[in-house]
C-alpha cells in the first residue's frame, strides 16, 4: 500500500494544529492572578487534589490527575455519576476539587458542587464561561478561552480539550516548581519502564563492598592479576592508609605495559593515579555520559574520597539507562 497523503487532508491538519495554536496563544495572554490563587489554594491544601468531569473533560481530567499525583501532589479522578452514588465519601473537607466542564453547564456535575458547598470544600473551576453554573458555584475560575472547537463540525471537543489539558500542565509544572520537586523525587514514584531506568542513581544499582575490585596500592602484581580475575570487572581499584582511593588499573593498561618483568611490579608502579570517579547520587543516564566521554568502561562511587561501590557500563546498560 502506498503511503500516500491528499492536499485536502493536509489543508484539514494544518487547519486543525493552527486551530489548536490560535486556542494555546489565546489561554496564554488570557492568563492573570487568578491562576496564582488556584495554585495557593492547591499548595496549601492539607489533603488531596479530587479532579472530576464528565465525557472527554473527564478523560482530560484523568490525566491531570495523574500528572499531579506522580510529581508530588496526592490527586485522584471521581467521575461525577459514580460521586453520586457513594464516590462522595472518597472527598474530604481538607481536599480542594477541581471541576472541569468547558459550558459550566454539566448537570452530572450538580451533586458534587452541592456537597462541596455543604462541607465548605474548596471549588476550582475550569470553564470557558465564568457566568455559568460552575463558575457561579466555585471560589476560583481558570478561564479557557471562548475559540470555538477545530473539530470542521464545530462540535466534537478539540481546541477545549487542548486548552483545558494545557491548563493541567500550567498547574502541575507551577506546583512542580513551587515544591522544589527534584529528578530524585520523581524517581521515587516512576521506578517501573525506562523512564524509572534513566533515573536511578548509581548507588541503586553499584557493585559493593566484597564485590568490589580492591587493594592497597603496595599490593605486588600477582595480588593484582589474582583481584582483577576474581571479581570480572576488569579493573582493580587501589587505596592508600587512609582507604582513600589513590588509583585504578584496568585489563586495558595491563595489556599495553605488558612484560617480562611485570609481575616484579607493585601496583602504585602501574597504576592511573587520580582516576575519574563519581557520586553515590549521580543520576544512571549521567554516569553513562561521563563513561562515553572518558571512553572508560568502569568508574568508582566515592564519599570522602573513599571508594563505596563501583560500576561497570554493562550494568547501566542492562538497567536501560542509555
């Protein structure tokens, strides 16, 4: 089948993405004080974020849920019918609900607005009609621009839901930033995929203590060859009196000074004084840059200049950390 494109379809797209633009630029300039008071009022709340809507709003809403929840702030989706049928009892009076219908005019909505109300719960709205009922029944409005939808019928939901999915992204990342949230936090709550890969630290996945490769830097050659053959890591690390480590020898530099009288060598004769090493807090997908552009195969973890683990590229590479 060939893969072939009709201008009328292309004239569809870029009408349908510069739709979808206009919509971002005008949710951009429209943009005031009042998304500093939603995002307080979100900040400050001592429970969770409770996001609800219906029809596609609540397939938007579900994502920002989810986007809240795994960069800090505890959020979870109630879909407005199941809330009225005992979901209710999942909102406390500590939570802040954020309820989103492009009219304001969702009924499904109704009963949720009522109890927030009734408890002295916390409303964010997300409409493009502030005079409608939501905008009427909530303590803040975040405002979407009024552009009408790209959708050639003017009807199925797409510069609304684009607007409103922005909005969600407007919040989590100003919390984000707020909350000081770090790669190492974001880490805790993304430890499966590839994404949990490129952001262990080191220390999660290093060799330790008996695994590693280690010896005074007095020890005779033997010692070295019997070290560096024992633990199949292809190096030996080396340490002076005070454990600090002082250098490195690989199977690399073994091959290139090789000779008769190698094993009438100590290791500090031979060995890379000063090699490179890294954190216990240094980031996977860091360590393997610093590896590729040192075109090292192996690096020491170190605190206080003495070794605690080290790592071989094979690991971060099994990890998927590259």
């Amino acid at each position: 089948m060939i893969n072939t494109c009709t201008k009328s379809d292309i004239d569809c797209a870029v009408k349908t993405i510069n739709s979808e633009i206009d919509t971002i630029i005008k949710l951009r300039d429209s943009l005031n004080g009042t998304l500093t008071l939603a995002l307080d009022v979100m900040q400050n709340s001592k429970g969770r974020i409770i996001i609800t809507g219906m029809g596609k709003s609540g397939h938007i809403g579900k994502k920002i849920a989810a986007s809240l929840a795994s960069t800090g702030t505890p959020s979870f989706f109630v879909h407005p019918a199941e809330a009225s049928h005992g979901d209710l009892g999942m909102i406390t009076e500590d939570d802040v609900v954020i309820a989103i219908s492009n009219s304001g005019e969702s009924k499904e909505l109704a009963d949720i607005l009522n109890y927030c109300k009734r408890f002295g719960i916390q409303l964010i709205a997300i409409t493009k009609n502030p005079e409608s009922s939501l905008g009427k029944a909530s303590d803040i409005v975040l405002t979407l621009p009024d552009n009408g939808e790209a959708c050639p019928l003017g009807l199925a939901p797409t510069n609304s839901t684009t607007a409103t999915l922005v909005m969600g992204d407007i919040l989590t990342a100003g919390l984000i930033q707020r909350k000081g949230f770090t790669k190492a936090d974001f880490n805790k709550r993304h430890p499966g995929g590839k994404l949990g890969s490129i952001l262990q630290r080191v220390s999660d996945i290093m060799h330790k203590d008996s695994e590693m490769p280690l010896l005074d830097e007095n020890s005779n050659m033997q010692k070295v060859l019997l070290e560096m053959t024992s633990k199949r890591l292809g190096c030996v690390g080396f340490t002076n009196q005070k454990g600090e480590l002082t250098g490195m020898l690989t199977d690399g530099d073994l091959r290139r000074c090789l000779s008769p009288k190698i094993l009438e060598k100590s290791a500090i004769d031979l060995m890379t004084k000063n090699p490179k090493t890294i954190s216990k807090e240094t980031m996977a997908s860091e360590a393997v840059k610093i590896m590729h552009d040192k075109k090292i195969t192996n690096i020491f973890i170190v605190e206080n200049k003495k070794p605690i683990g080290i790592i071989h590229i094979h690991d971060l590479l099994n990890n998927g950390a590259a």
